[in-house]
C-alpha cells in the first residue's frame, strides 16, 4: 500500500528545499562581500599561501552562512507554518547577517581589525569621529540603503519560493556540499602544518575573516615537549615583514593650493644636546613628541617624507611632497644642512644657513648652532616649528615640539611635520596620500606608529609598545622608561601596522 505524505510534512519539505536554495544564494553574496577582506590585506606571494586563501575564502564564508541558516532559519521550517513568515524572517535575518558582515568588511579595510569585544574602545572612537559628520540626509540615506537591501532579500526569497519545485529537480547538493566541506577541512589542515611550522604566507592570514577560528596543532605538540606554547604564541602574535621594496608614493594626486606669501621656518634638532632658552619665546608645547629614527639619514627622510623609515631605501628615488608641492606652485624652498643628504634628489633644495629668502625653510641643526639661528628676527619673519629629542638611543628619543602654529594635540612624532607644514602653508588635501603622520592643526588620533630600524613602535596612552619583526615584544612607560607588564592591545597593534604598511605595493 502506497502512503501519500501528509500536507504538513510536503508543507515542511519544500520551506526545507527553499531554505537550502536561499541559503546557498546568500552564501554567494557573503563570499563576494568578503572579497573586500582579501583584496585589503597583503597578497600571499606563494602558491601554497594562495591555495590556503582561496580554500579558506569559499569555505569559512560558506560555513559561516550555512551556520546561520541552520541556527536561526531551519528552526522555523519546523515550527512555524506560515510560509510567508517563515520568508519574511529570513529575509531579514539574512539582511542584518550580511548587512554587519557588510560593516565588518568596511572596518577591516580602514583599521585592520573586526568587530568585536576586544576592539570596542578602538570602534567606538571611530565610530564617534564618523557620525560626527552625518546629518539627517546621511542617516536617511543609510536606513533607505537597508530597506533596499531588505526588500532585495524578500524579493530573492519569493523568487526561490515560486521556482523551488523546478530548482530541486538539479542534483547540485552533493557537489556543492562536497565543494565547500572540502574547502573548509582542507584549509584548517594545511593551517595545522603552517601554524607548526609558523608559515608566513599562510599564519599572516589567521585575522583576515570575522569569527575565524583556523585549526592548530600547538596543543598536542606542546603536551609532548615539542613547542614552546608561550614563546610559540607571542612570536605568531605579532610577526610582520619589514622588508618593503616597492611602494606607492604618494598614494593618490596631491592637488591643492599654496599661500606663497607665507613664511615657516622648521627646525629639527639632530642631536641630543639640552637646549636653553626657548621659552623666552612665545610657542605652544607639545610635550609628548617622539622621534624613532634610528639615524640622521632616516631623521631627515622621515621628517621630509612623513613616513616611517622603513620605507627609506624606497624613497631614494622619489622626491618629498612636502618640498615638490610648494616649488611646484612657486613658493622658495631650502634645506639647511652641514651634513651630507641621504639622496641627490635632496641636493637641489640645498641652501647656506644664511640664506634668509620668504617661503619654507627646513634645518637639520646640532643644538649648538640652532641657539645661535633662533634669533628675535626669525620670529618676526613667520611662523616657527622646532622639533627636539632625537637621539642615537632611539629606544630613549623623546622630546618636545615647539611651535607658533595653533596645534591641537598632546602627542606628536616626527611623521607628522610633513602634514603640519604643508597644512599651515594652506594645503588641504589629504595628508594619508603622502604621510602616515596627522596634521597637528586638527589631530584626530590619540596614538602614533612608526619603526626604528626593524621595529614597529606604537605609542598610546602613555605607553610605547615595540614589536620586532620575529614577533617579540616588549611594553615600557613613556613617562619613566621602565618595562610595563600590561597586556597588549592587539586590535590597536594591528590598525598600527595596517595604517604603517598602506604605502606598500602588497596591500
């Protein structure tokens, strides 16, 4: 005797059949919304490296979204009868699940981290400085985006819904099944072997996906005395490649105006002799003022570029916006130097000590001679930026900047001259074209990154974090130079090294 299925369990099978469908074509719009998270990060360089991505791409994506759909969609086929309830709650929770995947993307490629517990401090102030600037017809905007969005995934689910008796005629569940259950095993194990063997091509990819848990294998070998588990972890924490060849400089045009009849004298201390008398003068202090070079060549390229020395041997064949830009629209510039300049690129703006002509003058000056070129005069002349503090101990290089300028900071280093100066010259163009540094006249971060030889340096919060590139750290107090026991904020660390590294070809 043949038993016809009952309306309910036919009822049930086909919601069953159309969730499978919506979830499979909301797995492929998560997978292409990822893509944002690996086109923002560095490409892996090896094949082995680029499989991994790719496996680890279709399949933590794929994983991810299914996952969803069996936590809060596949309960509802089984308990709610209603079909057209059943669609509109998966239409939404589909729209808010890829809506925040969306978000997460976004944030990813402008601070290098997710969201998360650990990164709300760090989101919130982002958060604050974007809202800041919308008004209602950006909030209006954003909320009309959602509903388009929505009304995009009610529509999808109605169209599966009317084709679901012609689309479970195609075999592709166990194809499809197979595709992403092999991305997903084969990705954690060739993680497994990476993460032992700590594979950089492979490990620098264990932050690129939100709610990314790759497999290791640092338990088991560390039960049998086969690794190191807390030295293991710090060196996989924080490795980074120092080496960086091929940069882009700067990163967009730098179009904007120059006020040439101004006058701004900049004048950077290379040596760590004190110096007296520069509170006679009138001028802001920033107290706080860091300088990491680890060499005068690197002083004078970081202080002319705005960027960190890591980039130096790259830079020898540009010239520095700071100096181009104002020559460019017909404003006299000079450095003063008694040293040789790091690149011949800098032999033309080379001019004596004593040439006082209008415009932008720039002096690398020992303390000796700087007492002797701050005269009344050169204050009358224009504006005045001093930057004191470096030092061969660049571990130790803290000073402070002097300034007639209206700055607005309480922490500074020597990446942001650049900015400043051709800020306070009239330039309003974005400083992250050209510089890692901040415009001092309007600062929007409370923390800076810079390298000193092969070591990236963060400070924050009275606290100077330096990273080198086999992963060991080590946390010291900027107020004292004694070593911290704080914990590392990792998420901070890694918008650090992300915002250091976005002149790199790689990213």
């Amino acid at each position: 005797m043949i038993l016809a299925e009952s309306p309910r369990r036919q009822r049930v099978t086909k919601l069953v059949n159309w969730g499978h469908w919506f979830a499979l074509a909301n797995i492929a719009i998560a997978i292409i919304i990822a893509s944002v998270f690996v086109f923002s990060s560095p490409l892996p360089g090896t094949f082995i490296g680029s499989v991994y991505l790719f496996a680890n791409w279709f399949g933590h994506i794929g994983f991810m979204t299914f996952f969803g759909f069996v936590i809060f969609v596949l309960p509802l086929c089984y308990l709610v009868s209603n079909a057209n309830v059943i669609k509109a709650s998966a239409s939404a929770i589909a729209a808010i699940g890829l809506a925040l995947l969306a978000f997460d993307a976004l944030l990813y490629n402008r601070t290098g981290f997710h969201i998360s517990g650990n990164s709300a401090d760090l989101l919130r102030t982002e958060a604050q400085t974007q809202a800041s600037h919308f008004g209602w017809q950006e909030w209006g905007f954003l909320l009309m985006l959602f509903v388009v969005w929505l009304g995009f995934q009610l529509i999808l689910a109605n169209a599966i819904w009317q084709r679901i008796e012609r689309l479970v005629h195609y075999k592709i569940g166990i194809p499809v099944t197979s595709f992403f259950v092999v991305c997903f095993v084969s990705s954690h194990a060739v993680h497994v072997w990476a993460d032992a063997q700590l594979y950089q091509p492979i490990i620098k990819q264990d932050n690129m996906f939100p709610l990314s848990y790759p497999a290791t294998a640092k338990t088991t070998m560390s039960r049998y005395g086969l690794l190191d588990l807390q030295a293991y972890e710090e060196r996989k924490q924080l490795q980074f490649d120092p080496d960086i060849h091929n940069i882009t400089y700067p990163t967009e045009p730098v179009y904007c105006s120059i006020d040439s009849s101004r006058n701004l004298t900049v004048i950077v201390q290379t040596d760590s002799q004190p110096l007296a008398g520069l509170d006679t003068f009138a001028m802001q202090k920033v107290e706080n003022y860091f300088t990491t070079a680890s060499s005068l060549d690197a002083l004078i390229m970081t202080s002319l570029f705005g960027v960190p020395e890591i980039y130096q041997e790259s830079l020898e064949g540009k010239k520095p916006v700071l100096l181009a830009l104002p020559v460019g629209l017909g404003m006299p510039v000079s450095i003063h130097i008694d040293d040789t300049l790091p690149t011949q690129f800098l032999d033309n703006y080379r001019q004596p000590l004593s040439n006082e002509h209008d415009g932008l003058h720039i002096a690398f000056l020992p303390a000796a001679k700087m007492q002797s070129y701050l005269e009344p005069s050169l204050f009358e002349r224009g504006d005045v930026i001093i930057a004191t503090g470096y030092s061969a101990d660049s571990a130790n290089a803290k000073g402070t900047l002097y300034t007639t300028l209206d700055v607005n900071t309480t922490i500074a280093s020597t990446e942001d001259l650049a900015p400043t100066i051709l800020n306070a010259l009239g330039c309003q163009a974005p400083a992250n074209f050209y510089s890692t540094g901040q415009n001092l006249l309007d600062a929007k971060r409370n923390w800076l990154v810079s390298t000193s030889g092969e070591r990236i340096v963060v400070v924050h919060n009275l606290q100077r974090t330096e990273v080198l590139s086999n992963g060991s750290y080590e946390i010291t107090n900027t107020t004292d130079n004694k070593r911290s026991n704080d914990t590392l904020n990792v998420d901070l660390l890694s918008q650090a090294i992300k915002h250091l590294t976005r002149f790199s070809q790689q990213n």
